[in-house]
C-alpha cells in the first residue's frame, strides 16, 4: 500500500483530491473537501494501491482542475516522494490514435491499448472524429486511421498548428478537458509531494448551445409521460461521448465515465444534460437503449415483480443479463411531476432477486437541479437526475447478472 503525503497547496480551498490510473482512464475519490494545510495524508485506494505510476488530480473552488504524473518506488514507502518537474516516459505502446469517420454509417477497429491490451471492434459513430491513446491501429470499417505522435500521461498531445477541415491536423480531445483560467496556473512540487497549484483567475463558462426554456410542471400538471428513464452509458463508450460533449461546448460535464459530474450551476446543468439526452447513441444502437419504468401516482397492490406499489416510486425493472458486456453507469432520469414535485432519494437495486433488494442514497448535490429537454429523444418536460456518482453503486456489470431497480423513497 503507498501512502501520499500533500503538506502544501496553493489555490482557493477546500480542495478536492483523486487518484488516477496512469492512462487517466479511471479516478478514484479520495476526498470531497479539504484544506491543506494541514498536511493530508492518504492510502492509495483500491485497486491502485499497488501500482507503480499515478495521477494525482486536484481541483479547487473556482473548479481550476490541476493533473501531476507520479512514479512511485517499487517498494512501497511511507511517503511518496518525486523530483520538481515530473515527466512521464513515453513507451512503444503509447501514440495518439486518430479515427476520422466521414461517412454516413458507424465505424469500427482494433488497436492496443497502453497497457498492451487488445481493443476490438472499437465504435466510432458517423461523422465522430475519435482520439484514443495506443498502438496498431486496425481493421478499419468507414474509417480513415492516423498514428501520431506519442501520448504523455494517456493524453493526446494538442496540436501547434492551426487546425483545419483536414483530418490530419483536427484539434485533439483531451477525454478530461477543463476550463483553464486567462492566467495559465502553475504548479510547483516539493521532495515531500507538495502540490502548490496557483490559481488567479475564476471560470466563466459561456456555453454556445442554448436550450429553449418551456415553463416548469407544477403538481397539477399531466406529464407528457407516465414513466422514468434509465440511461446506461458503458466504460466502452467513455471517449465517444466525452468527445461529443466537449466538442459541443459542454462547461464541464463529459459522461459519468469520465469521472466527471454536470454542473452545480443551474443554467450549465440545463445545457448539459440537454446535451446529454440528445446523444445519438441512446437511439442508434450504439449505447444500449433506454429502459422506462412506470411511475405511479397512487400507492396500492403489487407491481409485475410481487414488490408494493408506492406512490411517486417507479416500480420494479429489470435489466437482463448482456443487456451491456462491460461496467457502465446506471442514471435515472424521472420527470418532476411524477415525483409529486419531491426527490427521489433513495432507490433500491440488486443483481439477483428482485424482492431483496439494497437501499442506496442518490446523489443530492446532481438532483437538486432539474433540467427542461427541448430535443425528441425523450419528451420535452423538465427533469430530476438521480445517480449515485461519484459513489459506485450504480457502477455496475450486467454481462451475466441480472438488475433490478425499484424507487424507493421520495422526500420533500
């Protein structure tokens, strides 16, 4: 187990701090908020605790996101330590991957990951230009493949020149871009893994797509429609739609599998959960489809799978097995008005009996904003977001297991 020590930061506090794969492929929370100093000292959390290179990510209250590359000791020690100006090493197997498709139909193909793992039948939708870090790029279907130069840190270097309509110089997409104030910060490290990020400038973002506003449901309104909706956006998926998102401006948001979260400011909630619906994957076959669950308005009897029926929670639904053959993150989007107006706070699940079931806590800092779609993918009336991020109970593997979800509490 690697242990780091942080004695000094400077920025404008409390401060929220993650762990990351050295690819930036996965993070791990290690704290909401903090104040350093005092000096915080943390465990690498599981399952990094023995991994030999880190990212160590921080991000303070003006939402200014810092990434420092570390090399730990082979033998694990007390406190981490790294010279001034770490720099990762590039190896064979780490170059910017582009994928170009111009046509009008998916694409697909294979490559090999940075850690030497096999990719296959990799979906890159049409009209998608998709960045991924690698090596052997194959098999092309629709697509035209480039291999550039090498990725530092599991990032795509951006490119110096202008960009043009060539797909050869198109602008690389970072899978975790943040805003990055006018003052460009700097950071310092001391030997004792001292991170002094300086911030100077506060974020602003002005998103170019503008949602319409339709006025809000009040308690008496008819909902357009009698049921939730469950989005399930898989690992597999991560770059596609963390390049859609960034590439149509989204403030902050890029998908749950991006270790990222929509915006605590209402009018960038509204745009990018607009812009999260509207994703062509729910619809084109490419993520798998959207699951709904009837939402009743008055308590009484049993539902299709023998639990009670409650008012305001949607009733019992499952996801059968293969649904999705890799991890994904499972998020219910319930209209207001079906809620009587109330949180849905808690929701029930289970991957394998649909009358015993665990009890976990939806996420409040995400469902107390709503958001009102103006697209067709759903109907266009306002919303609530439930999940669990950035805790993993809704991280979930379906490839044999069978899941269940079941509202369960709905609260003032």
């Amino acid at each position: 187990m690697n242990t780091i020590q942080i004695t000094g930061v400077t920025g404008n506090p409390p401060y929220s701090i993650s762990v990351c794969d050295y690819t930036y492929s996965y993070c791990y929370l290690v704290t909401g908020s903090t104040t350093i100093p005092p000096t915080f000292t943390f465990d690498v959390p599981s399952p990094l605790e023995n991994s030999s290179s880190l990212i160590i990510k921080i991000v303070d209250s003006n939402n200014c996101e810092y990434l420092e590359y570390y090399t730990c000791p082979p033998t694990p020690t007390p406190t981490l330590t790294i010279t001034p100006t770490p720099s990762p090493t590039p190896t064979d197997l780490c170059f910017c991957i582009t994928a170009v498709n111009s046509t009008s139909s998916d694409g697909f193909f294979d490559y090999i990951d940075c850690l030497g793992h096999p990719n296959t039948s990799v979906l890159v939708p049409s009209g998608v230009t998709y960045y991924v870090c690698g090596s052997s790029p194959s098999n092309p279907i629709n697509l035209t493949l480039s291999l550039g130069s090498y990725c530092f840190g599991g990032t795509c270097p951006t490119p110096s020149s202008t960009p043009t309509t060539t797909p050869t110089v198109t602008p690389t997409v970072s899978l975790t871009p943040s805003l990055t104030p006018t003052n460009t910060p700097t950071i310092s490290i001391t030997p004792t893994i001292s991170v002094t990020p300086s911030v100077t400038a506060s974020l602003t973002p002005t998103p170019t797509y503008t949602p319409t506003l339709t006025p809000t449901m009040t308690p008496s309104s008819t909902p357009t429609s009698m049921v939730a909706y469950l989005f399930i956006e898989p690992k597999s998926g991560d770059t596609v739609i963390g390049n859609y998102m960034f590439t149509n401006g989204s403030p902050q948001f890029f998908g749950f599998n991006n270790a990222t979260q929509p915006s605590s400011n209402p009018s960038d909630f509204n745009f990018e959960m607009n812009l999260y619906v509207d994703y062509s994957g729910w619809t084109s076959g490419s993520f798998p489809s959207i699951i709904t669950s009837y939402v009743p308005q008055t308590t009484g009897g049993n539902d299709s799978f023998g639990n009670p029926i409650v008012a305001y929670n949607f009733e019992t639904v499952q996801v059968s097995a293969g649904t999705v053959s890799t991890d994904a993150w499972y998020t219910w989007i319930i209209p207001i008005g079906l809620t009587n107006l109330q949180y849905q706070t808690q929701i029930d699940f289970s991957t394998s009996n649909p009358n015993i079931l665990t009890n976990v806590l939806t996420e409040a800092t995400i469902y107390t904003n709503t958001f009102t779609y103006t697209g067709t993918t759903i109907p266009p009336i306002t919303y609530r977001v439930y999940t669990t991020y950035p805790s993993v109970d809704f991280y979930l593997n379906n490839t044999l297991d069978d899941i269940y979800f079941r509202g369960n509490t709905v609260s003032p």
